[in-house]
C-alpha cells in the first residue's frame, strides 16, 4: 500500500510514574516520542511500511530515539546524526480535577538546528505514497519552515499525498507567525487535522457557539471549520477531533471528517485516560491508514476515532493498537470483555 | 469445620504492571494461580482448613508456586513433584474500551502430563468435607479426565460435598469434547457453579434474552438455565454469576444461587476494577465458605457475591479478604471509609 | 503575611506501592507526615512563612523526617531531638468497594514521650501570626495536653491566631477524655475545624437528619453544629468538610465555613481519588491561607475545598498545589485540560 | 530426623534498596525475621520439620510475618496473636569503607510484652527433636526470660536437645544482666554458639591475642574461649563463627567447632557480600542440620561453614540454599560456574 | 562489508532483580535473547548489516522477541511467525561462592517445531556474506538438524562463510547425538568456536593438563584442541574462550585463535561480573566482525576477547558495545576512567 | 563557625538504574548535583551553615533543584529563578573494564545565562566566612567570568576565604580560555584544590613521572606542581587528590595538602566503588570543613580524603556522612563491621 514518510521533531518524554508529581517524583520514566514519530508508530502498528525522517545527536540519546522508533519497525535510515542534543519534555500526568502539565525543554535541538542540506527530499520521498507533518515542525523556526516547503513541494512533485495536522503550540511561535508560516505550506496540503482551536489560533477561523473548556460540542460549528479550512486553501479532506473535557480522568472523544461536501461524524466515546498524550496523534496516523487503504469517510473516521480512543488507554504516546483491535471497537465491542 | 480440597493447575502467572501492554514491557509481576488453587486462597483466608492438589516440576519454579499456596496457610503437602514445567500464563490489563488479553503458555505442564499413580484419592480425601474443582482441569487432557472421575467418585464414596464450575475454556477443548467429558463428572457434582456461556458451550444449555456482551442481564433466563442443570444432573444447587460489562474498567457483577427450588439473587455492585482474572474464583471459594458454614441460600449468595465484588479490588488472582470485610459489604457498607 | 507555627506529630507512612493489599507488598514507600506536618507543607507550598514544631529521635529515621519537611521550605529548626522512636502508620490504598485501612504504630513516640521543657513557646511564637494543631496532639497524652494549653495560651499573650482540627480518633483516646482536654483548649482557639463527626464524638454536638457513610448532607444540619461550637467556645470561625463517600474510588467534597452569623458553602466536587488520606488536612492549611490572606469568607472557603479536592488527586499526604493552580479550580476550571 | 522448634522475636526489616543510605530512600524493602526465624528457615529449607514459636499482633502486620514464615514451609500454628505491634528494625546496607547500619525499633513488640501463660511448652515441644533460641530472646526482657527458662527445662525433662547462639545485644541489656540471665539458661544448653565477642561480652570469657576488628583469627585463642564455655556449663559443644572483617564488601569468614576434646576448623571463605545480616543465624541453622543429621564434627562444622557462606549472598536474612548447593560447596566447588 | 545472517532460536529470559533468588522474587526481568540471536546484535552494534532468522509465534509474545531484535537494528524480515510458543529461560545470578542457574522450558518452542518450508535458506542467504549458528540450534531436534544442513550446504554453494560456537547443551541431547549430528555440518563450517569442554563433550576432543573448574590455563592444551578440531573437519580458523571461574563474581577471561598453523593468544582479563550470561555469544559476534572486517588473528582474537570481557559488565544477554569501545580496551585501556 | 557560600550550576543528574547502559533503560534516577551543589551538601552534613548561590528556570524542574538542596538544610534563598531550562546530564555506571559515561546536555542553561545584576555578592556574602566555586562556573561563558571575580574580589573585601577547585572541563571550553580566564580569578584564591590534570590542562604546571591512567602516583611529582600552584598565584594552601584508576569498580584514592611549604600526604584507600561521580567535590566539601574547624594540615588531609573514599560507596553525587562516620575512618577504622 505505498510508503507513509513523516518528518518532525522526536523527544526525549519524561514523566514521574504513575500520578506523581514533578515535585515527588526521583525517577523518570524515559520513552521518545514526537508528533510525527507517533504518527509514524501507528502506521506501522497497522502493517504499514513507514520512514520516519528527524535529526538527532550523534550519542547515546540519539541513538535511543533511534532506537525506540526501531522497536516498532519505523525505516529509521534516513534520519541525520548530528548537532548536540535531544529536545526533552517532561510529563506530569493529572487526575479528576488536577490537569496534565507538560513542561517543554527543546530548544536549540538537533532538528531545531536542522539546515536544508540535511535532507534530501527527493531521495526521501522516493517510492512513497503519503507524507505527514504537523504545524510544530515548522514552528521549530531556523530553516525548518523552508525545509517544510521543500519537502511539501516535492511530494506535490512526486504524487505523494500530504497531510498536515496544524498541532498549534503556542510555546513555539505566535498566533501571527504561525498564520503566515502554515499558509505558505497548506496549499500543498491535501489532508488538514485540526482541532477547533488551532483553526482558531493559526487562521482566525472559528465555529460559532462552542466553548471548548465546557466539553460541549456543536456539530454544525465543527461542519463550519472545515468548510472554511477546505475553502482557504483547497484541501481534499479536513478532519477535526471533537474532545470533551470532563476532567484529567475522564473525557468524551469523536471526531468528524468532512470531504468537501458533507461531514461525517464518529461516534462519541467516554473515556477512562490512563495517558492522553498523544491522542491527537493517534487520529491522524489511524486517518493515514484508513484514507490509504481506501476506506469511506464514514469507516475513516470511525476507524480514526476508534484508534485515537484506544490510546487513551495506553501508557506513554505512541499508539500500540493492531488494526484487527481497532475495528473491533469500531464496530461497537467496548465492552472490555478479557480475550483469552 | 472440615477440610476442604481442591484439584486443578497452579500456573506462573506473568503480567506487565499497571496497564503496559505486553510489547511496552520489559518486567513482569509473577504470580502463581489456577482456578482451583485460587479458590484454596479464598478458603483458606476465610479460616477453612485447605488442602491444594496439584503437581509441579521439582525445581525452583515449581518450588514458588507451592510458596505461594504455603504463604496464606494452604497444606501442600499433597503436591506431587515431577514432570518438566509449570504452565505459564500472561495477563495484560486493559482498561476503558481496550481489553484486558490473557495469552496461556500451559501446554505439557506437570499437571496436564500427570499419571492416575500421582494421586491417591482415598488419603487425599480422607478426613476432607468438601471437594472442588473446575472444568479445566478435565480439559487439560491426557490422564486428568479420569483422574478427576477417580476423584469424584472417591468424594462421593466417602461423603465429602463435590462443587464444580464449569468454566469453559475453548483454546483447552471442543464444546463437543467438553459436553462428552463433563457429562461423566457432573452426576457426582452436588453444587455446580457457572456462567451463562458455560452452560451453553459445555451442555448447549441456553437461556432466553440474554445478550452477555451488552451488560443487560434476564432474571428469568439464570433461572431457566440453573433448572436445567439441576434436572439434567441432579445437582443440589446451581450459583450463576452475572457480569455485565460496562468497559475494561468498570463492570456490574451479580450472582443467583437456586437451590432446586427457588432462585436468590443477590445485589447487584457496580465495580470500578483493579484486577478481575480471577473474579470468578474468587466466587466459588466464597459460595464454598458460606455453604460449608450453613448460611441459607440468601445469605450465601449475598456473601459470595460481595467476597467476589471485593476480588475485583485486588491486583492477581487471588482474593485476600477476610470473612469481615466481606460480611461488611454484604452487609451493605459499600462507602469505602478509611478504616483506622 | 506574618510566619504559621504548627505543632503535632510526625511520623513515617508507610504503603504498598498502588493498590496492593499489606499481605501482597514486600515494599513500602515511606514518606513522612502528620496532620500539623501536613497543614505546615500546605501552608509553604502558598508561600508562607511556616515553622514545624515536634519532637524526633536523633537517629537517621528522624532525620528523614525533618529533611521530608525542610525538603517543601518548612522551618525545623524548632523541631527537638531526642527519644527513641519515631510513630509509624501503614496505608493501605483501598478501591471501589474495598476500604482504604491505617494501621497505626506510635506508641512511645518521640513526641508522644516530650516534656514541657522541650518547648519554649515564647521563643517558638516569637514574631507569629498564626498557631496550628489538632485534636491529635493532645490525645497523644503524655504532657502534651499541659504543653498545649501552654502553647494556646502564649499565643494567645502574643496575639497569635489559633485553628484547631478536632481531629477525634479513637484508637488514642475515649470521647470522655477528648471532651474533656479539648474544653480546656478551645477557649483559646479562634478558628475552630471539624467533620460533622468530630463535634458529635468530642463534644457531643449534633446535627440533625445526617447519616454520614449514605454521603447525604444536609446543609442544615451542618450550620447547627457550626453554631453550637461557636456559642460553646467563643469561636471566631468554624469550618466543616462535608464529604460525600460514594466507595473508595469516588468521593463528593464540598465545605462550610461560619463566621458566627452566616454559612458559606462551597461548590461540591465529585473526584476520582488518587490517595485521599491528608484530604482533612490539606482543608486546613488551605483555610489558614485564605484567612491570613484576608479572603472573604465565601472565598475563603472557595479555595480550602478546591485546594483539599485536589490533594485527593496526589499521592501521599502532602498536598503539593500552588496558590495559582487552586485559584485556577476555585474559579471554575475543573476540566483537567493539558496544561502545556 | 524429628522436629526443630525455634522461639524468639520476627520483626519486620526495612531496608532501602541496593546501597542507598536511608536519607536517600523513599522505598524500602519489608521482609520480616530475627534471629530464631532466620534458623527455623534455614532448617525448613534442608527439609527439616520446624516449627516457630513467638507472639505477634492480631493484625495485617503480624499476619505479614506469619506468611513469611509459611511461605517456606515453616509450622506457624503456635505462633500466639495479640499484643500491639510488631517490632521493626532498619537496614542500611554498607559497601567497602562504609559500615552497615541497623537502627532498632523493637520495645513493646508482642513478644516483648508476652507472657508465660501464652506458651505452653508441654504442647509445644512434643514431639520434638531440637530446641534453639539465642541470648536476643531472654534479653527483650520482661517475662522472657522466665519464659526462656521455662522452655529449656521443658525440653530437657522431654529430652529434647537445646542449642543457643549468645548473640550479645548492648541496646537491649547490660552485660551484667546478660551474664546473670544467660547463667540460669546455660546450663540446659547443649549446644553453644557463639562469636568471641559474645563470650567475653556475657560470661567474660577472653580469648588471648585476637583483634576483632583486625580481621586476624587466631586458632589457639578460638578453642581456648571455647573450653571455657564447656567448662562453666557443661556443654556438650561448642561452635564459633570466625569473621574476618576487610571491608563492608569483602568478608573472611570461617567456623570452629568443639567437642569438649577436640576442635574442628572449617575452611576459610573469601565472600564478596551480597547482605551479611543473618550470617551468624545460617550458620546455627546450618549447625543443627547437620549435628540433627548425625554428621561428624568435621564435617558438621564443614557444612555450618559452607552454608553461611552462602547466606552472605543473598538479600535479606533468610537463608535460601537446599543442603544439595551447601554440601556441594562444602566439597570445595567454590568457582561459581552457571548451572544450567 | 557484506550481511551476516544467523539462525537459531530466541526465547524470553526472565530473571529476578539483582542478586534475588527465585524463590524471593515476584518479578522478573523479560529480555530476549539466544546464542545467534546474541551474535546477531553483537554484529549490528558494530554497525553490520545483520538478519537473524528463527520462527516465532503469531502473537504478542512473539512480537516482543521481534521487537527486541528491531530495537538494535537487526534485520528481521525472515523471521517466521507460527506455531504455539516462545521458548523461555530463567536467569538466577549468582555472587560469590554461589553460582548462578538457568533453568530452561524452551520445549516445543515455535522454531524447535519448525519445518524445512519454513525457511528459503536461497533467498535468505542471498546477498549474505557470512551464516553463523551454534551447537544449539541442532541440538532442538526436529527437522533442525536437516533445516541446518540446508543452511550451511546453501551457504557453500553461495560462497557464504560459515561460523559455528559448539556450544554443547547436555540438556538438549546426548554427547553421542551432538557428536554424530554436529559431524555432518562440521564439514561446512569456515570457523569453529569452541570452548574446552564443548571439544570434549561432542567430539570427544582433549587438551591436556587442564582443570576447567580451578581456573587455570594450559596454553598448550588449548592449541592442541584447536589443532585436532581443524585436521578433522579442515576448518580455516578454530577460536577457543578461555575462562578462569574464581567464583560467580569473579572470573579471568582470555581467548586463542588458530589459523591452521599458528595460535594466538588474547590478555588475559580479570572481570568484576555483572552479567556473564551471552559472554561466549559475544565472542562469537567480534569475532565475526573482526575476522570480515580483515583484521590479522592477533587483533582478532584482541578485538573479541576486549568485546567478550566487557560484555560481563552489561546486564542480560546482549553486548552493547561499540567498536571505538572495544578497540579502546583491546588498545590496553582497562583504567575505567569516567568518559565525559 | 560561620557560614559557607558556594556558588555555581545545578543539574538534572539522569541515570538508569544499576549497571544498565543508556541504550537499555527506560527509566532514569533523576537527582540533582553539581560541583558546587556538591560542595554546599558535604558542609551541610558537617553541620556547617551553608548557602548555595545559583539561578534556576521559574517552573517544577526548577523547584525541584531547590527542594534537593534545601532537603538537607542547604539555605536557597540566594537562588535566583529565572530563565528557561535547568543544566541536565546523563550518567551512566561503568563496571570492571567499561568505564562510566557523562553526556552533558547544559547549554543555555537559566545560571550559563545569567547577568551580573542577578547577584549581589555584598549581600550574598555578608556574614559568611568562606565562598567556594570550581572552574566549571566561569567556564559556563557568557558573564559568568564577570560574575566570579565580582564575586572573588567581594570575598576578598569582605574577608571571607576563597577556595577553588579548578576543575577542567574540556567540553566546556579550551586550555588557553581556561587559563587566561582563571589566571584572572587564582589571585584571589586561598586554597586551591586540584588534580594533577587540571594543574597541566588549565595552567601547563606539570608533574614529573606521572601517568595518571596507569594508577601509578608519584609523591615527588605532586608536590611539585601543587609548589608551583602556590607560587604562581600566592595560594595559602594547595590540596590535590591523587586516585588510581584500577578498574571503573575498583579505585585507589588519596590526597595531599601544601601549605606553601610542606606536603601532607593522606593514607591510600582501595575502594569498591558504588558511585564516583561527585568523590572529588566531597574531597572539596571535607577539606573546607576540615580547615574552618581548625584542624591541622594533616588532619584536615586525613578527614577530606576520608570523607572523599567513603563519598564513592554513596549512590549519585552527594556525599551524605557525618563528622562522626568520616572521623571514624580517618581515624582507621575501615573494617565496615554492622552498627547496630
């Protein structure tokens, strides 16, 4: 079914067992993840031969990154060695009323560092179907906003489909630069995940009557930043992830996808979180796969929320579900029943 | 009050802690556990006189599992030594909508190769009340059908109580092969325990409405199913647990006990859980405890219920309550208060 | 904002990692805490100035202790050193219907054997705002009845402001020795903190149409036992934690602070609990905070109950908020979004 | 070969994991022994039939303790419930340089506190073979040591053979108490066990030119305190443990066991130490094994010898080796090749 | 440099923490490794191209063994997925004058029931440069003798260089089956790996004057050894480990290769131990890379023997050493000076 | 005895756990250290009254460097916050032949951006009696050479003695930078503390026949350079530590002081080595303790190279001994016999 390239930053994610906090905690647990390199895991969680593409330092950290993506079966063989370290965040799992804190220490990493002779996107993106990014690559700064174009065009060039999870953060730019930066890369996008605020955040585009915070959703809002999104910039597809915020224990999931003419939308899950990070990730790399392997919007999306469902109860980001245990819940088994 | 002897596997149990799935693990929490040794636990943490049957190997792994059964006071010393493994199985906790797995590695155990000579019945049994086991250990194969028939018959022969739960297990037998084999066993069976789906796979015994997987449970449809059993091998009394399945985190859990005439049920708890392998055990030593102590069938079935509901509350397979932890459930204080 | 003394026990917790019962765990985490130890943390943990005062042996295990609170920037330099034991208490985590169990072991304590000479309360409530104990001080017996009306009543001299957690526990004393001491001591306390059955078992106050483990609360009732303490003792405050226990997982938490004329309730809040022991206390430091701060009353208990609700959601007893993350729950914001 | 009967105190060990000091550790380890424990371990893991004698409290704590025991087949149905806590003792392991730590937490355990109406030693001893306890019992004071006096002459009238290990602990008495006390037991002991500080601390018996902390071992002043000890109580035999102390890591370690005519020297072990706590109490186990097994001196103090030499490589107190791994030692197969 | 390509099996390792004894511990550590899957990542770390063929189950167990070997980069694309289990090996380590144990349960595993179609060994090899397996592979009966055969005479035919460790496992087969089996692959193998004893036991092969167990060495038994091993089966080089088992913490380790004419001789290493399990597989894999790489004999045997004495300071299995890592020891630097 | 400034970076200290390598581990001991954190932590243990000057980030990770330091009674109310991240570095445990590894990651570090405004030395230093810093601090760049000598000169002005470890770190910056910079500061240097590396590395003062890699020490050679040190730069004192690396497990350790006109020499110590990151700091921490209490040069000598062996039995940095353990080695007792 073609070849999934991702490209993006990989960390070094530590986070105090269990629901310690920062300030309790004199061990860490060590895992690497990174917007693209969970996408790249669930790709290759469902059968797909997957290239994950990032710079990292030429020591042991590095090489644990490497080495961790390995693990799963990620082509690892185009990723730089060099520059001088890892970026690193820290994790601090909430409960009930107590928010997850994510404290970022990434600056001036190797990727950050990146310059443009560092990858070769027409060797990279040779023999490939599909090439995935997020708006936090790019927001890396230095030369990676070129890079990204570099990379977006080429694909273009080689017929590789795009797919851009816009993923706002505002530690790492501003709401203007961000705006100016992504509308130079999403006409070369042709499948946009979003959640409602980064449409908001990264090109003023807002749903009308919906308070995030509350956990209440309105379909017609989401249908309405699609539209916009599709509009703006001719995307073929927009998926936005519906997420409602009980508390750090318990939250609703859905999502829609929209395909320039109607929206379908999943549905809704309650969710009890062992770890929510990475949730998002784990809709796009499920999206990736569905849209690959030629499923109807309805399936997509059931097949994406499903997935990104199931990471919630899993530790650490990456999303560790086979496509057989997907389209079982997709198909309406929740009930948890012990397989034996 | 008489002693009590089970029969049946004691396996390595081995799982990830908390809720890593078996590929994020590089640790597992070995414990040791079997249907019937797990009910000996529950037998003997009530203050029965218990006895474990079984064999394992004559080494150090097989040493740990008797450790195990000596730690909370079971007599081992039936336990015959020999053969080349202890079965293993691997448990992974689900949680949410993702399901809890179990993997069984038990082919070729000391058990499940153990000869008729292993076991004399008549001094085993000499002295005991009452004699449990499970339909697993028949489904073990080689010589264990037979041994357990030798058993049963010896119970019968010397007036010791016979109690067994069906507890189907298709990678261990056909129904066809069960049916065949539990049918010889079940005319000296006095208390027979299950859940609707042993009934049916085992003896195609079925009960009207019920669907197991949504959590809806018919009243009428346990009770048709335990007057079936009765008839058709003259047990005394017939207990059917009723688990509805909300999620892989929260279950509701019943029980009825019909005693020929008349069907009690119980309460029905909602239960958030830690750890539910083992939650049926956990109810046949506690149906086993109530019965040996004379409560009227009311009484019995709330208590074993309760000591079951509790069992969901404790990491492994065993359930590690006293007899007034859980006549203060039955009793209705379900609030959880620290107790100084 | 003036510097808080609070004086009481602190011992060595011990727990089984997660929710193993005592008889599985072959290890302990061992933290260090008190109801004084805990208010004190609080108290720091918001930025004020606050000394622990007790007693510990001078061995290694009482130095663990005093680096567990100077560890948070409390003052132990009033801390004495001397006797041969530090108290000890086992945690054991319950879940769902099983209860959470303390056992204690603090006989003979350090504290519990001090003399009056050990405190110079001139010199410990030089330059104080605030003084700090519970019930628990003075049901360790010993001098400490006669060192804490000392302690009272030099604060008292100093114009310092006194709270008092009546704290009843009955493992330490009988009611008719807690009535008794405790009517020597409240004369001099001018905030005064209870659970509803606190003031019924020292006291004898109580209110109407309550039944404590239902988890009903009746707002009423809860305003006649405030008023009964205030006119009793001449209290200034009187506050009341209402908690609600669903089972050992799930609590309602709410509160009630009385100036003598009027009852401000708070907000209940339904939490999925992480370790609610401390909860009592993290109310108290919480109040301290706010009183000193000069918060009105409607605020004052705004924050106390936000501020306990979450202590429920962090291991062990300290309470490890910071005045921004409490105001941020007090305020509404109890959606436990990913804080980044 | 009859049966072992053991009285002394079990107390619970806590000891932070690896080499961790305790002002570093928030978890430690909890096993639970003592000096007659450790024995009875040491001979239920030779296959002898033992049984351990002692008082705990009626609680999850002391409930601990007796699965300890059980755990390695040990008869705990003498083992009295009550009192109110178990003793603790602490453990910080040294290495190289740094000395090893125990800090006591032991006054009014159960066993402390018990009395002589709590053993019957008619019932307890019948039947039985070998009597042990060491000077730690007498000297927790209390009714000890009438009770200790009650046990000896019990066992001599029932001709059952009683050993003691001196065991000399300056917390818990003086060494005039000790010699006094120790004077009335003595002489229905059999079989003594001690070091050379032992004797010279209790009785006053010195040996000539021997520097303990030197690590320098001399044969002639070993016999010399050992011809002593025979001497004033009419021992039969007398057994030394010779510890040659390098450092906190690497021990000499040898034993001497005399007839009352001859004295037999083991061979001397160079050990790297795993955990050297219990060392002395694997050797008198090790010791009655083999006086029990009608072995000769030689090798009775050859298979002593070996079998605490092992002991100092294993975590906590109790010795785990199978008389199959001591003998094979004892023959001289000290090089440590993996047995597969 | 060319691929390398090993087969054989790879099973779960499980050993306790630390110094644990079996029967203390109730967890493991779960690794995976085998003797060509150990040469497999010794090879990869140096940076070879490297394939490891085995058959593993379809399930997650199976997974793991996979993952673990993708985890350091090795080729996993001919590993077989089918039949019922993971061959699994418990690890008890030993210190001192204890030794450490393996008890083994690899019966019936997935690849000691492989058959001939599952393995292609012409595609498997092709574009090889060098096979390696050991004694072990064989020795699992089945059609592995003949699937080994396929290997080696495809490998002869492609101009693939073949390696094989004897490897001798008496538990596995007699000395009568591994001298008849291992005699018809001899014929194809370029390079033999032996130890002493592995000559003796399958080939009936002597040196003389050698006491494996006291540790001394006899340089000219080995070259004896060696000498008899390459007339009889016309090898090109045989290597030959040399260990020294002062005990189960110490050991010398040093190593002779012979090239048909002249011995080499390694220094000889005294090593603090810290996991000696897969020492003899890590001579194997440096070699491998020393004798491709065009190293002469006395900076291959250099090169392995530096590589195989570090691999017992590396916990589990796998040796994780890097080429500038080894050379700097076989260079002469033992200092062990922190590297920052 | 007044008060001890130290002033310099802290770090984020991760390391696996045990001997695993960096590539094996998956959780890391998270600590925090740093040469003059070190140093601050020693004299606290000593009792002495200390106050460690730095500035960390305004966030947890931030925090928690303070919480260690204030842990054990270090005064942190000189610690500036501010800034975005705190100085991190990887350590990992060599073992026999395989040294330890130290990956920095400390760049841009809040303290390596600090301005000369962030201190006030006058009010930093008022009251205090010695500052101490190593030649990592002007070596972090920016304004920190600034920073040290308006530190240095305050010192002088206000009378407190200056000590200096010069610490080469040459990842950090070049001999020649090293020299000029540090020439600028020796002057106003009271004790100066040094390897014989560092004395050639920074300043080209070498030593005569020495090879340092080869554990070979030469008493001659280090007075030299320590009388050239003196001379150069008008030290008082001059101390330098002499270790001989046998193996990353075992060390020899000594050290020696110069008063300008004779050398001390201290015993040598052959250490099992548990940890030796942080030995030379504590050498630093023991010698500023030794001098302030008065002690005589060979004292002090004997008590900072006690204190320094006993730091390489601790785990991670900190050497946490009292007077009493450090003056009972000084004093010869190193036979590491149980306290109990």
């Amino acid at each position: 079914m073609g070849k999934v390239v991702t490209f993006g930053e990989i960390m070094m994610r530590l986070n105090p067992p269990g629901y310690l906090r920062f300030v309790q905690s004199n061990t860490f647990e060590a895992t690497y993840a990174g917007g693209e390199a969970n996408v790249a895991i669930s790709c290759a969680n469902y059968g797909l031969d997957v290239a994950f593409v990032t710079k990292v330092p030429a020591q042991e950290i590095g090489q644990c990154a490497i080495n961790a993506m390995r693990h799963f079966g990620v082509d690892t063989s185009n990723i730089k060695r060099g520059g001088d370290r890892l970026g690193i965040y820290f994790v601090e799992k909430g409960a009930s009323q107590r928010a997850s804190k994510v404290i970022y220490d990434r600056a001036d990493s190797a990727i950050a560092l990146a310059s443009k002779n560092d990858f070769d996107w027409k060797e990279i993106l040779a023999g490939a179907t599909w090439f995935h990014f997020t708006g936090i690559t790019p927001a890396l700064g230095g030369e990676l906003p070129e890079i990204c174009l570099d990379a977006v065009k080429t694909a273009k060039e080689l017929g590789v489909k795009v797919s851009c999870d816009l993923n706002y953060r505002n530690k790492l730019w501003s709401k203007e630069e961000a705006g100016r930066v992504m509308a130079t890369l999403m006409p070369y996008v042709d499948v946009c995940i979003a959640n409602e605020e980064d449409a908001a955040d990264v090109f003023g585009i807002h749903a009308l009557d919906t308070d995030v915070s509350s956990g209440k959703l309105s379909h017609d809002g989401y249908i309405s930043v699609a539209e916009q999104l599709c509009k703006r910039f001719q995307c073929e597809k927009v998926a936005i992830t519906l997420r409602g915020s009980i508390s750090a224990s318990d939250n609703n999931w859905a999502g829609m996808l929209y395909d320039g003419k109607e929206a379908y939308f999943s549905n809704s899950y309650s969710i009890r979180i062992v770890d929510r990070v990475g949730g998002g990730d784990s809709f796009g790399g499920a999206l990736i796969y569905s849209l690959i392997s030629g499923y109807d919007c309805q399936k997509a999306i059931d097949y994406a929320v499903a997935a990104s469902c199931l990471k919630h109860t899993i530790e650490h980001d990456f999303n560790l579900m086979s496509v057989q245990e997907v389209e079982s819940l997709a198909a309406g088994n929740a009930s948890g029943r012990v397989q034996r």
